[in-house]
C-alpha cells in the first residue's frame, strides 16, 4: 500500500477530517445544553460500574486516550510505569476537586469544561484542519456549530465534518 493510501485509510479510521478554531470549540463548552448532553454521555460509558462516580479504575483509559505525555523533539519521552501513575494521579486529583476519591458529574463537567476552553484559547482564532476522533469532544463542538449555522440560516460554514481523505502537498 503506497504511503497515501496508507494515511487515508488510517485516518478514515481514526476520525473525521474538520476545520476548526478557538471560537468552534469555546462556543460549544459554554452551550450548557449541548455541552452537558455529550460530557454526561462521556461520563456513562466510563462508568462502569454505574455507581455514578468515576474511579481512578474507571477513568484511567479517558487520560490514557488523550495521550498525556511529555514530547520532546516530536517524539515522545519515555515515562516508566511509576512515573505514568504519578502523571495520571495527579490528573484524577484535579478532576476530583472534593477530594473523596471519586469523580462526580458535577466534577466531571466542570474539568472537561476547562480543558475544552483550554483547548479553545490554544487554537485561537486562525482556522486549523484536523483529524478528530469519531465521537470525540471535538468532533461534536463542530457539529453543534454546524447545527448553529444551519438553523441561524447562514449558509457559509467554515468546518466539516467528513472521513475525508488525507492529502499530501500544498
């Protein structure tokens, strides 16, 4: 398989292919509505157990998912098992703001919240194409703004939503 068709498929894989900024991603975390909609959804498929609350157990693989890793150069910096748990518990330690060991909904909305506008300030307001996860945070803040626009009745839309193919060159 040439090394394009190689990237397509990977990337039909992994997501959609949008175009996005600061203001996509800010507008979506303070709909409260929409917002809550898709962090409670989020927040019921970690919870395996349907305690609820989220464990430590429960929502490892979300942080894991969101691959928080040190790079350096590009490549990433090999952590030992220790020093990924220590990454990963002082994660959990902020999402748990009561300190009781467990994540509540309350807690969880309010740090996805956070990162979400985390997110927005980094992308800033210059257009950025990408390839987010079906079904990720992302992927639904393009949708509800494409949902906004649609029902607001403009007709130009900056951001798509489509397993679009990769393409190389300029």
């Amino acid at each position: 398989m040439e090394p394009k068709e190689a990237l397509n498929e990977q990337a039909q894989q992994l997501g959609s292919v949008v175009v996005l900024d600061g203001s996509t991603v800010r507008d979506f975390a303070m709909d409260e509505e929409a917002f809550n909609a898709v962090a409670d959804k989020l927040f019921v498929s970690l919870d395996q157990n349907g305690d609820g609350v989220l464990s430590r157990a429960e929502i490892r693989p979300a942080f894991e998912r969101l691959n928080l890793v040190e790079m350096h150069f590009g490549g990433p910096v090999t952590k030992t098992p220790d020093q990924l748990n220590t990454l990963y518990d002082s994660v959990f330690e902020a999402f748990d703001t009561d300190h009781n060991n467990t994540v509540d909904l309350t807690e969880f909305r309010s740090q996805v919240k956070d990162i979400l506008l985390a997110i927005a300030d980094g992308l800033g307001f210059a257009p950025l194409t990408m390839v987010v996860e079906h079904g990720s945070l992302l992927e639904n803040a393009v949708v509800h703004e494409t949902h906004a626009t649609v029902a607001s009745g403009h007709a130009a839309n900056k951001n798509t939503v489509t397993p679009s193919p990769v393409t190389s060159g300029a």
